[in-house]
C-alpha cells in the first residue's frame, strides 16, 4: 500500500519535476538554511495556492497547474512540497494518517481507505509539518493527527524519491512548544458585571 502512493505521488513526468525546480530557484536564497528552505516553501505554497477539495479536474493534482492556476487539490499540494523539497536539498518524507478522532489507525489492516490526511515529515529536523491545514506553520500539524501511527511512505531526497516504507509513531505536541503566549490580567468587577482585560 505505502509503494503505491508513494509512487503515485513521486512518479511524475521531467516536465513536472522542472517546475519545482524553477520555482525554488525563484524563492529561495543561495543561502538559506535547510529550516528557512522549508519555510520559505511553506510560506510560498501556502499564501499562493488555494487548496481545492474536490477539483473538477485531475490536472490540479499536477505541479504544473498547481503553479499556473495556483490552486491544487491535496496530491497537487503534496507534490509541490516533496518537489520543491528535493530541489531545495532538504530531504522530506511523505506521511499518511487519519483523525484520530475519526478511526484508530489500523497497522494490521492494510487499506487506503481510512488514510486520509497528508503529513510532511523532514528527519533531519525531526519537525513535521501540514501541508493542507493553512492556519498552521512548520513544527505544528493538527493535534487529531499527532499521538498515533502514521504510514511513513518514502523519503524525497536531493538525488529523487527513495521508497522506505516505515509504520511509525506521529509525536504529541506538548504546551510547551505552542507559541500562543497571551500574559493578561483580568479584573472583575461582580457588582457592575464587569471584565476588564488588560
């Protein structure tokens, strides 16, 4: 099951693989560090390209009309981050998981059919990140989807895509990563029914 998505997502025709390396030399500096590679991919892919559901089309699965019409659906989306990763020289591996909330994963059961949701992992950080979910950064990826197995499909390296297939834990985000820190103080006043936040 793993070989055959990871194949479908990296068996892609050299035209395809062309446009992510012209856009990475576009976006990113000669001198970016691997983390700032990543970002700068994320930050690109992530206020250019609209996420597209249920795309009318197969061709929005593609990294060409990703990039022209700058809407993707989630194998459009995913391809661009394993593509761009690789010409950006930072290896990345391709995850698939549920919502925990959902389905337990299953590691004996083997089916496509409750793999639903896209995670990109880069092991030389050990942070992941969401491909699909705009409201979150690299290092955070929606909580449903942490604490559980995820199907570690295949490692994207500089050279291409390399199948190695791993059931692995996906790990829980603690408090202390999240960066929301709010310092408040709030004054109640019971006679008026008042909050005062400051």
């Amino acid at each position: 099951i793993g070989e055959g998505l990871w194949g479908y997502l990296t068996t892609l025709p050299k035209s395809e693989y062309k446009v992510c390396k012209k856009l990475c030399k576009k976006i990113i500096p000669g001198n970016a560090t691997p983390e700032e590679k990543i970002r700068i991919i994320e930050n690109y892919l992530k206020k250019n390209i609209q996420f597209e559901k249920n795309p009318s089309d197969e061709k929005y699965s593609l990294p060409s009309t990703v990039v022209a019409k700058k809407t993707g659906s989630a194998t459009g989306i995913m391809r661009m981050y394993l593509c761009m990763s690789r010409y950006a020289g930072v290896p990345c591996r391709a995850v698939a998981t549920l919502s925990r909330m959902d389905k337990t994963f299953d590691s004996d059961f083997a089916s496509f059919s409750f793999l639903r949701d896209y995670v990109v992992y880069f092991p030389d950080q050990d942070k992941y990140l969401s491909p699909l979910d705009y409201s979150l950064r690299y290092g955070f990826i929606e909580e449903e989807l942490t604490c559980q197995k995820g199907l570690f499909m295949g490692t994207m390296t500089p050279d291409g895509p390399v199948y190695n297939f791993d059931l692995k834990s996906i790990v829980c985000h603690t408090w202390e990563q999240n960066l929301n820190n709010i310092d408040a103080t709030a004054r109640f006043d019971l006679d008026a029914g008042v909050v005062n936040v400051s």
